[in-house]
C-alpha cells in the first residue's frame, strides 16, 4: 500500500482477520472486513462529494460511536486531519476550535446537532447517505508516517486551546510503546468508555486495539451499571480509566459478586492510583497499568507496569521503551535522584508542534526533539519518577524555589489534615510567599500555628507557608486531581 | 538517549527491568542490568582501545554464545556495523567476506582461532581482557533508524556473497511486526538454538525477546535431546526452528513422555511445516506459527498464524501487518488469485541495499522501495500466498512459462511417485523443455510412459515434460526444501 499511516490500518486488518469483530456497540458488531468497507465508502464520499483533500482538517463532534472510529480511519485514507471535539466544550469553545482548524467539515455525532457551528456539516442522516453513495472500491493515498493523522485541542493551563498535531507514525509509535509493556493478545476485548477525544481513550485503546486485532466495545459515557452489566456480558478483558472511574467501580454493591473474571489489564491514566484501591482491586485478582502522559507525547511517557504497582506505588514509572524521559534542575543541570526538576519527554511519540502557532511549539520543544512537559517530577534511585507539581504552581520566593507537594506532604503528616494544596501568593518582600488552604477531617480542631509548629523543623524555614486558610473543599479534576488554577483566582490575593 | 538504535536497547531494557534474566548460557545467567554493563565495557573498550569508529564493521565468528549478543549491542552502540559470519564456511569465503566487509576488528567465538583469517582478531581470551578494561559508564552515540545495524551475507542463487545492509529500524519494525502477529509476554523464555549468524535466529527470536524484556536460553548447535532437556529444564515457552528441526523432535523416543507443556509458542520459518507433522503437534496441543521471508527483508514478509495453521496449511499465510507484499505475473500487471507471479516485498523492513553494490540493488530494489524475492508465488482468494518456485528454476519453452511446482504437483497425484523435481534443459527447438526426476515408491513401478499419460489431460501439452528420469534420492537441504541447482547440474544436460 501506498498509505503508510493509521488510515490503511483496517485494510492491514481485514487481510489478515477479516471475520474478527472490530467494533461493538449497542449490542451491534461489526468485522474488520465491514469496518473496512464503510471506512473506504466514507473516504470516498468525502473525498468525492466533499472535495476533501489531503491535508484538509475533518473534525468530529460526539461522544463514542462507530462513526467516530470510521471518520477517524477515512480521513487517515485521505491523507486528511482528523480533528476530534470535546463534546463538553460550549458553542464558542467549538467555534473557535473550528475556525482555527479550519475545519473542511465537521462530523457530527448522532446525538448532536451543529446548530450555531460554523462550516460543512455531516449530521447522522447524510453521513449513512455518503457511506450508501460511496464506493467500496480501496482507497489508498501515499501517506507516510511523517504525515499529520490528528490535531487535538489542549486548553493547558491558560490561553486559548492550542491544536496539538500528532503524525501517524507518532501514534504508531505510541502503540508500540504499549505493545513492549502490555501482552496484548489477539482476542481483546476492549471497553472504550472514556471519551476518544481526549488523548489517552484513543491513543492507549482504540488504536493498539485496532492494531492487535481486538474488539472495541464503544460507550458514549462512562456509567458503572453499564460498566458491569458490559464486563460481564461481552467478557471484557481490557479497560481503561482515570483512578475515579476505578474508584466508583469499587464502591458498587455489584463489586463483591460481579464476575470479572475477564480482565486482563486495567490501564489507569491522568492520576496516580491510590494505594488503597490497588489493594481493593489485588484482592480480587487485579493489577493495574499505570502512566503518564498528555496530548503532545501521544500520550505515553511514563509507563508502571504490573509487576511494580505496589511497591512503586504513587510513581507513574519508567520511561517507555522507545522514549527518553530526562528531569531538568532550575540551572538546567540534570535533577539528581530525589530532587525535583521539570520533566522533558524526546522519543518518536512527541508531537510534530502546535497547529499554526510556531512561537508556541518553539516554547516548548527544542530542536534536538526534546518536549517540555510543564510537569515537574522526582525520580527516586531506580529511575521511577513521581509527578509532584506543575512548573506554573512552582512558588519563587526569595529566589528560593518552594515546591508545594512537598509542603503538602509534610502538613498530610498532621493528623487534622484532609486535604490540602499550598498556592503562592504575592509578597512585597519575597516576591512570592506560600499559602496553605487546608480542609480538616470532620472530627479533628487545629488552628494556623498549630500547623506551623507541624511544619517548623520538618522543612527549611523558606518553605513554610506564611498563611494558612481552612477551606471547606478544594476543587478537583474528574481524575481527582487538585485544580491549582482556580485556587490561585479564589485565594490568590494573599 | 541520543542512540535511537538497537543499541541503546539493553540501556532501555535496564532502566525497565533491570534484574530479569538477559541471557542463559550452559547454566550461567546474566541479567539485563549485567547484560547492560558489559555491553558499555565492550563499547568503551572497542571504541578506544581497538578504535573502532562510527560506520566501522565488526565481524563475529562463532556460534550462539553470550559473546555474539553483546558483540552485536556494543557495535551498535557505537553507531559501528555488525558483521556475522557463517561458521560452516570455508577459510577462503570468510575470507572473501572479511575483505569485502573491510571489517576493522573480528571478534571470534570461544570454540575459534582465526588461523589465516585477515585483520585484527580479538579472541576469547583477549575479549574478557577487553571487557575488563573498558568503563562501565553509558556509551551513547547519536544513532538513527535510519542507520545500518548489520551486513549480513547472502550467498543468493549464485554468484559471490552480497551483504545486505539492514538498519536499525529494518530490525525494529520487524521485531514490531512480529509482536503484532504473536502475544509475547514478559516472561518468554526463548530458546535459540538456531544460528544467529542467519537473520531468522538473530531477528524473529533474539531482538523481539530482548524487546519484550524476556529470557533468550543460548545454545551453540540444534541437538534433539538437548532440547529436550532445556525445554523441561529453563521452562521454554518460545522456540525457532526449520521443520527439519521439528520433524526430529517428534521422531523423537522422548517425544510421547516429555513435559512439553511450558511452549507457548513455536516459529517456523524456512519452508511450510508438512501437514503431517503440524498434526503431529496438535495432538499435543502446539501449533506452530509460520513465516516466509529473506535476509532482505529483515526477514519476515508473510506470516500464518495459529489460527489458520491447518486450513492454509502449506501456505506462508498473508503479508506482516507494517509490510506489503505484491505478486506480478510475466507481464507486470498484478497476479490474480490462483495465478503465479513474482513475490515483491515492501516495508520499514526492507533493506537499504547491498554493501557497495549499487548495480546488484538496483537489480532487486525499485526506487519506490519494492523488493523483488526472486521467488515466485501464489495467492489465494483469501491472499494467503504458497511460496511455489524460485524464478530461476522457471521454464520457459517456446515463450511459455512452465512453473515446475504446477508440474510436481500433478506428478505427486500418480501413486507410484514417492518424490519429484522438474527441471529445464536446453531444446533446440523450444529453447528449453521440462525434464522430471522422479523417485518412486519402493513398493510401486511406473515407466516414463505411464507418467508422461498420467500427465495428459492434466496439464497443458507445453506444461509436459520431454523427458522423465528415475533417480534414488533428490537433493534437499536442511530444511527439507529441494535444491534444484545441483539438480541442473547433475541432469540439465538434456
């Protein structure tokens, strides 16, 4: 085939397993070799009666569906970019993600309407009419591996959403990466209830699915009753999820008699799995899979295999096999085991750089290849590392860097404390100082100074925050990470 | 890691699994993390002491042994080009090899000198010298994919040996392709008593299971009872072999008792597994996986799963998920189903060329990177392609095209024939015509006539051969496949 990328992959499929289920949903399977017809139907109407060309961007609009996965595939044929929409974005979001892109269509899902969106639209109805009206004759573009598959939006932290362009061979790369740490067999069968628009859905299970020859149950949502009743039914093997989704599965009243005796790998991404449900999930005979990652590195940086899940508890691993993963002191000198330092990410999976935006990608990737990840990390004497701050939520006082996880570490030790998270606040003589917003567990009373005295002798006297405020919650992530964005808008004055 | 290569692998493996078992050798195991550590010594010391530079060839001589591995690792490391020599051949063809090679140093096996041999020889003494001396500490040179890993020597039909140049990532996407095709785990245990110094030994066993972080159980020759015992003994879970190879372990007295229950999985390459012998293994629940390919192509092209194993048996199964693979009838228009053409191969597997033969690669290699086998092939209506002829032993009588296989084919179908070749020998009136060689049965007689009849109606008048030979044995190599250019020699008279 000419088409060296992503997109040729279900006729790469259908020639070796044509009659293996590729996609099930709602009860419906479809094969490879059906998967494959509708993908070379769909590449050909979009093609012919939409003029898409190599290059030209096609967004999707919906939750998982089938007709993500095959809009996904045909663009690849086409040699065009597939550009999928967070679906819980709003009208404006959408629009400027669109107009950025410049979109040559959008696909929309079957539950939305495009109503207010700009561009070609393809609603459910006309996008079973260009599949009817395609032909299933082979398309086949020369695309390489060099070539653009995908450009997902990431908000980062702040600014306006910034179009990530990930190249075919970044996500085979990405694929391979997950092949050298998980033995995925051919008989997979994969829940994809995470959303596909986000990295990790797409990158760590549709697409090593795809390449193994497994079957993807697709989910528009995550719901534990479903979870179960689908576990069980479709004998599961594979799921992916942030610790929350695990979590809820664990607190059902299904979790002591479901049988699940179907999983094989749990892949767990966006947060560190909490010790605790590792040792919930052990007791029945599960481990789990964990990394680190994000859109720009497709996403597979880190990677926790089984074998260490618990005595390497909390770390998100060792650097994937094809990539290199190096840690960055604030002098640019390599951060020496247990010190922190930024995390940079260099391997065939890191993003080709930012749609359009040259002083943005030149910002974070160097010319030898090397990714700035934003992310600051700790590697312990075996190379594991631990993922403890944001750079933006690194506190520069005095010329002094304060590393708030490590602050929040040593108030976690004070028995009165729930929760935490130490945000800098500007100060007149520092430059910055720390503040520590705390929730008390329900049954525990301390005041500042108690919590002062807690920390004085445990942590460098520069460290210690100069205020501390009780808060009732503090605001979290579905992945149950902590927001230090929003604090810093709510308390940030100091 | 600036080395990109398979060099930088044991490093990879290292920071991953530092403390599974790299390599067995007669009883002896040495980690990934010891593994790792004399790789660098070995790196530093051929680097410095010896000189050996970037693009500089390093030979080995010598059978399976820990030697060879790390030999392999440290050229790598270097950005320096491995050169692996056949032990089985004569003084004057190493040499041939060695000067065309222009090898800088010549690393020999434990059980070799290097009497007459050109260059600089490190022998075992001086190896374990080498290692000593060199430093422990990382060795990383810039090396790319796209950079040569190995020339390895293909003595092809005829003529002087070439080397075929095969990079970096020609080795790596076919270690992808085959962890694609096959569910290796973490803890194979893979027994290589094949020769490494021939690509299928060193690529289809060797670089996956160092990939995947497994166990390779070194043996220096293929013994049947010795396999036996280490299969029993270190638990092998993956073996290689030719179906020669096979055949004597079931002809085994030991095969109805053994513990054979540890193998999960057995490749086969060379030529397609007889029928008898793949139900010979079934009833002890094996199946084998096969495969075709060359030294050219790193070397897997097609390759037949477990599944199909039995109902396209015979076959060498449909192309390798990365890899293309193209049958061209006489006319260079595609061969259709049933139809014979010329087996092409395209791929990230291919090699780059012949050492320092442009006018022998242009030969085989197209400019838009389809090699040609050579062989002739074909495919099915499912695409599963049966190696039939090389096209060397092609007839061509009166401007058709004979292909012997057809012509064995329906030889084999007379009762009285236990074995058959067909070969052309020079007419003055047709240029060439076909003549059979045939061996029967020790229990049946048939002249020439009763076969020559048996044919008619059969095969086309062209397809028949002119003359019929009866011969005591044909001439086979070790992998049971027939030789057909003693035969022209012994019998090509006409």
């Amino acid at each position: 085939m000419r088409n060296q990328g992503i997109g040729s992959w279900p006729a790469r499929r259908a020639r070796m397993t044509p009659e293996r289920v590729a996609l099930s949903y709602r009860g419906r399977d479809r094969t490879y070799r059906e998967l494959l017809e509708r993908v070379y139907r769909l590449a050909c109407a979009l093609g012919g009666t939409l003029g898409v060309r190599r290059g030209d961007r096609v967004a999707f609009l919906g939750v998982n569906q089938p007709a993500m996965v095959e809009t996904f595939f045909a663009a690849g044929l086409l040699g065009a970019v597939f550009v999928p929409l967070n679906t819980r974005l709003a009208e404006p979001e959408l629009r400027y993600i669109l107009e950025d892109a410049e979109a040559a269509v959008l696909v929309l899902g079957e539950e939305r309407d495009g109503g207010g969106l700009p561009g070609r639209h393809v609603g459910a109805a006309e996008y079973e009419e260009l599949i009817a009206s395609g032909s299933p004759e082979p398309v086949d573009e020369p695309v390489s591996q060099d070539d653009i598959c995908l450009i997902m939006y990431t908000s980062g932290t702040t600014g306006r959403p910034k179009g990530a362009m990930l190249t075919h061979g970044n996500l085979t790369w990405n694929a391979v990466n997950l092949l050298v740490d998980v033995p995925l067999a051919h008989d997979e069968v994969v829940l994809i209830s995470a959303p596909m628009f986000h990295i990790a859905a797409l990158a760590q299970t549709l697409i090593p699915c795809v390449l193994k020859g497994g079957r993807a149950v697709l989910e528009p949502s995550f719901d534990v009753d479903r979870t179960y009743d689908l576990i069980e039914r479709e004998r599961v093997t594979v799921m992916f999820g942030v610790p929350s989704m695990f979590g809820f599965i664990a607190q059902s009243p299904r979790w002591p008699t479901a049988d699940l005796s179907s999983l094989r790998h749990l892949l767990c991404g966006g947060a560190p799995v909490p010790e605790p449900l590792i040792r919930t999930y052990q007791e029945r005979g599960l481990t789990f899979l964990q990394g680190y990652g994000m859109t720009e590195t497709s996403p597979g940086a880190l990677f926790l295999g089984a074998e260490r899940s618990v005595d390497k508890a909390g770390t998100a691993g060792v650097p994937c096999f094809f990539s290199d993963v190096r840690l960055v002191a604030p002098d640019g000198s390599p951060a020496a085991p247990g010190r922190p330092g930024e995390l940079y990410v260099q391997g065939p999976n890191v993003m080709a750089g930012y749609w359009r935006r040259p002083e943005d990608t030149a910002k974070v990737l160097s010319d030898d290849g090397w990714f700035r990840s934003g992310d600051i990390g700790v590697a312990d004497e075996d190379g594991y590392v631990r993922i403890s701050d944001r750079i933006n939520d690194l506190i520069i006082s005095g010329g002094e860097n304060i590393y708030p996880a490590e602050v929040e570490s040593a108030l976690y030790e004070h028995p009165a404390v729930a929760e935490c998270a130490v945000i800098g606040v500007p100060d007149e003589r520092w430059g910055e100082v720390g503040k520590a917003l705390v929730v008390l567990r329900p049954d525990h009373r301390a005041g500042a100074d108690d919590l002062l005295k807690h920390l004085d002798g445990r942590l460098a006297r520069y460290k210690i925050p100069k205020y501390v405020e009780f808060v009732g919650e503090l605001p979290k992530n579905a992945a149950g990470k902590l927001l230090k964005a929003p604090l810093r808008k709510l308390y940030g004055g100091g």
